[in-house]
C-alpha cells in the first residue's frame, strides 16, 4: 500500500491523484515532454498537474534545468514509494484467484543466452504457466529499469550491480571450439601451438566494456599462450554468431559451455585444446530493480529458469 506520512496524506484530495499518476510517469522518464507523449496530455499539462501536487505536498520534486529535468532526493523518495505501490496494486489486480498465475513479463537477455539457452525451453515454462504472458527483448545495452518497462534482465556479466537486485542463474566456463574439419586441417588436437595458423573468431561485446579479445585473452593467459594467438580475426557482436562461423569452418571460437555443450554433444563442434575452465569470474544473471513485493509472475519464472539452470550447471569453483 502507499505509505506516505500522515503530514502527507492528509494534503492529499481526489484530484491529486491523478496527479501522482503523472509525476510517477514523468519520473520514469525524467522527461515532461515524453510523459506527455505517454499521458496523451501537452508538457505545458504534466508541468501544471506537478507543479500543483509540489504545492499540495509542501516539496520540490523535480529541479528543473534549462533542457531537462531530474529528482529531487524527496522526489526520488516519492517515486521509489509510488513504485511499489503501483507494483502491489499491479499484483493483486492481476490475480483472480491464488491458484491462478498470471500476468505479463518483460524480460530482456543477451542475444546469445537467449538463442542458444533460454528460447529452446520456453515451450516448457508456457505449458505449465499459459495465463502468463512473456514479452522477450534482445540486445547488448544495459536496461534502465525506471525508463524502459522491463520487469528482468539476463545478463552475462561479473555480478556488479549497483542499486539493483541480482541472482547468479548459472556459472560459466569456456574453451576453444571448431568444427571437426578446421581441427584436422589445422592439426589442433593437443597441439595449441598451431593456433597461430588459424582465424580467432571474437565476440566483441562479450561483456560490459570489453575488448573486442578479452576473452581469447583470458584463455590464453591462464594457458600461458598469449603470444601464440594468431593475427587473422573474424569479429561478431554475439558470441552465437561466432559459434556459427565456428561450426561452418570460418575459424576457431571461444565457446561458453552453457551455449555449446549440446552442439558439442551432437558433434558439430569439438574441443581440440581440452575441456572447459573457469576463465575469469563472469556468470549468468537475473536482474531487477529493487521490490519490497515481488509479483507471483515473477517470482515463479525466476523459479523456472533456476530449475532449467539446474539441469546442466557448471561448477562455480
């Protein structure tokens, strides 16, 4: 429930409402004239319905800059309060009864986890939740929650999130792949000397602020072969289409075993260096803003996907 102060509430009347409506908008995207948008009202509008509920308040909830406009800190006090608010109000009207789950969910991932891990099991997770709808969104940026309308991110990353929740879904480790042709061409197997003949496929946003060989450059060094990685590169944005060039010949690819392992099964890819290790500390995670409620919809697809991690996880350690 929306917990304002006594001092507060008691300057709140029928009309203010909707003004809190409109500062709640407007503070999701620190913009009166995309509020506006939002609102299908005029800027001049939302300055007016803000500027009404500042007063009734007795407090300044935005400072207000020649081009935009950003929090106070008892406007960011406010937001954070109406949010969970809007969030508790969301959750029960959603749920007709406590057997029923259902809603929808804005979830946004890493294109690669999402191709290779996550959309392969989604058939399962709407089976045994169809009232719950899933709106999945793909991309290398990281989410501003309070501006985009993402309920959950999957991440591939090092586990630094200030001011978000976060839950490690499953550890990584990774190795070099090919096809079973390129590694007899090459005369890889055991033999890592003769990388030095071969292209390096690279995922260049393999994570935030990466270089473009960060992750060859992690194996390489914890094998002691950093000079040995040959000049000719092929570079992607997803670490997928690097697996893709991979398996079609093209060169030799840092794989992530939670992506790989099956292709691996079935043959498409080998592993002509060994098995996969733990190069560095960068993991899958779920992440979202801060809730005092988390909605049931929520909470049971974090459940789902810690289950379907469950089943192939690789050791932390």
């Amino acid at each position: 429930m929306l917990n304002l102060p006594p001092r507060i509430s008691s300057r709140l009347n029928s009309s203010q409402f909707a003004n809190l409506h409109t500062f709640l908008v407007a503070a999701r995207h620190l913009s009166f004239a995309r509020a506006a948008q939002e609102l299908c009202l005029t800027a001049s509008a939302v300055s007016h319905r803000i500027s009404r509920l500042e007063t009734a308040l007795n407090m300044k909830l935005f400072q207000r800059l020649t081009r935009q406009v950003s929090l106070t800190d008892e406007g960011e006090r406010i937001f954070e309060i109406l949010q969970n608010a809007m969030g508790e109000l969301s959750e029960a009207l959603e749920q007709s009864s406590e057997a029923e789950i259902a809603g929808s969910i804005a979830l946004y991932a890493r294109p690669s986890v999402a191709q290779c891990w996550l959309v392969p099991r989604l058939a399962e997770f709407i089976e045994r939740y169809p009232l719950v709808s899933l709106d999945l969104r793909v991309g290398n940026d990281n989410v501003d929650f309070r501006t985009r309308k993402i309920d959950l991110a999957l991440y591939y990353a090092n586990g630094e999130f200030p001011g978000l929740t976060s839950h490690r879904l499953m550890c990584e480790r990774m190795a070099p792949v090919c096809s079973p042709e390129y590694a007899q061409r090459h005369r890889l197997y055991e033999n890592p000397q003769n990388l030095s003949h071969c292209t390096t496929l690279h995922d260049s946003l393999a994570w935030d602020h990466a270089a473009y060989d960060a992750e060859w450059t992690l194996w390489a060094e914890q094998q002691e072969l950093l000079g040995s990685l040959p000049k000719r590169t092929l570079t992607f944005d997803r670490s997928d289409l690097c697996v893709t060039a991979a398996m079609n010949h093209a060169g030799i690819a840092i794989g992530r075993q939670q992506l790989v392992q099956k292709r691996i099964d079935r043959g498409e890819l080998v592993l002509p260096f060994g098995d996969f290790r733990r190069c560095g500390h960068y993991d899958y995670y779920l992440v979202h803003s801060p809730l005092s409620v988390v909605p049931k919809r929520l909470q049971v697809f974090i459940s789902w996907l810690h289950e379907c991690a469950g089943e192939g996880s690789a050791e932390c350690a």
